[in-house]
C-alpha cells in the first residue's frame, strides 16, 4: 500500500482530532491519583471524547474492550481496562488513546507517575518523552524513516535503556494503522522517503532491562520480558516543507 499524502482539508480535519486528543490526555492526566481503577480511567476518558462528540479510535477496534489502554508498570501497551487494577503509589501508568473525529484519527500516548515515584521512574519517562523529540528533529521532507528510527535508538541506549522491537509506529489517517511501519530502532534500510502530508504516529516504548517482551494470556496485554519498568510516548505529527508538525497538541 502506498502512503497517503493528505489534502490541505484532511490535514485541518486531522489537527482538530489531534488537538481534541490532546485535551483528553491532560483532562486523565489530572484526573490520575493513587486507589482509582484503570476501569476508571476508561470510564473517564469516554465520557471526555464523547463530550466533544468524537469517537474512541480503539473502542472494539479488533476486539479491544476499552476505549484506551492502560498500562502500568511492566505492562508497555494494550493493557485492557480492568476493575481489579488499582494505581498505587509509586506506579507508573502508560495512557494510549485515539480519538476519530469527522472520520480522521489520531493517536498519542503518555506516561504519567501515581504519586511519588523512584528516580528511575522519573529517568525513564524523561528519557521516553524526549526520545520522541530526538526522532522527530529526522522528521522532514526528504529524509527517510530510518533517521527518526535511528535518532530514537541511539538516544535511548545512550542512557543504558532498551528499545522494544516487537512493537512499531505506523502511518495514521482515515484508518487507525496505515503505511509505514515506524520501528523506533535502527533499520538494514532507509525506509521511505519522507514528504509533505504524510500523518505518522511515532511512539518510542522503552523499557529499563532488555528490550524482549511477551503477550499475556488476553492476548493483548504486552509486558516486558524481565519484569522491567516501561514507558511510551507518543504523537501524532505532519511532515511538511520545514519541522514536523505535532498534531496532537493543546
């Protein structure tokens, strides 16, 4: 499949979505505090998008159960919304959420600490976060994808961390998952050849031990392979004449 080049007028449909996303995302971030379950959370956060008359992206999007995944600690992504999981002090929680509005989406994801947590903790968000940044400075026309998955690698490693390799980034649009696959790690290829209107989610998913991971018996929930903390972060950007554009913004 082709990549899609968006129009002027998707590209507008697609900052609103990504913008509402946005406000979503902090609106849970306050909202996030030790003894609340990642059912509410979930509950939370469909109330959020459909106050703005949107559409949760991964509601029974191939089966998915909730309306975002929530992840805490070991677990890296997909965790499902559950009644019997309670944040606690000293937790970590990654939050992944899309949201269609007039039938574009976005994505975006963050990692939010639950109280006081360790200064690894601390570490590993920060450098999650800021790996995302280091990748995108790659992002721009005529450059290909192996530059940001390249950028994020290295800045990763650098601090003694791990990129996960099971699990990518992807083009974004119209469908959830679209052309390319963006792995966050150094690649035998160069990739595509970037260009203007092309809408990517790029989310660098880091773990403090060894990069393996494994699927539980849900058949979603991803966690690390030794027990290891993990954080994600992520974006929805545009590719244009200059920098990237981060769409999902406030």
């Amino acid at each position: 499949m082709p990549i899609s080049i968006k129009s002027d007028k998707e590209i507008e449909l697609m900052r609103k979505s990504g913008s509402i996303l946005a406000h979503v995302l902090k609106e849970l971030e306050e909202y996030i505090k030790p003894g609340i379950t990642t059912l509410d959370i979930d509950k939370k956060c469909y109330d959020i998008i459909k106050s703005y008359n949107c559409i949760p992206s991964f509601l029974n999007y191939n089966g998915f159960p909730g309306s975002l995944c929530v992840s805490i600690n070991d677990e890296v992504v997909h965790g499902i919304p559950n009644k019997e999981h309670i944040l606690r002090d000293g937790d970590i929680v990654s939050l992944d959420c899309g949201v269609i509005y007039e039938g574009y989406h976005s994505d975006a994801a963050r990692t939010i600490p639950v109280g006081e947590i360790s200064k690894e903790a601390e570490k590993l968000i920060e450098v999650t976060r800021q790996s995302f940044y280091e990748g995108i400075k790659h992002a721009k026309a005529g450059k290909h994808l192996h530059n940001i998955s390249s950028a994020i690698q290295a800045y990763v490693e650098s601090f003694g961390f791990s990129v996960v390799r099971d699990l990518v980034g992807h083009g974004i649009g119209k469908n959830l998952h679209e052309e390319p696959q963006i792995p966050n790690f150094k690649q035998k290829n160069r990739g595509p050849r970037l260009a203007p209107g092309m809408t990517l989610a790029i989310e660098p998913m880091v773990n403090v031990g060894r990069y393996d991971v494994y699927w539980l018996d849900d058949d979603w929930t991803v966690v690390t392979g030794d027990g290891s903390l993990s954080a994600h972060y992520e974006n929805t950007i545009l590719i244009t004449d200059g920098d990237a554009e981060i769409l999902t913004k406030i």
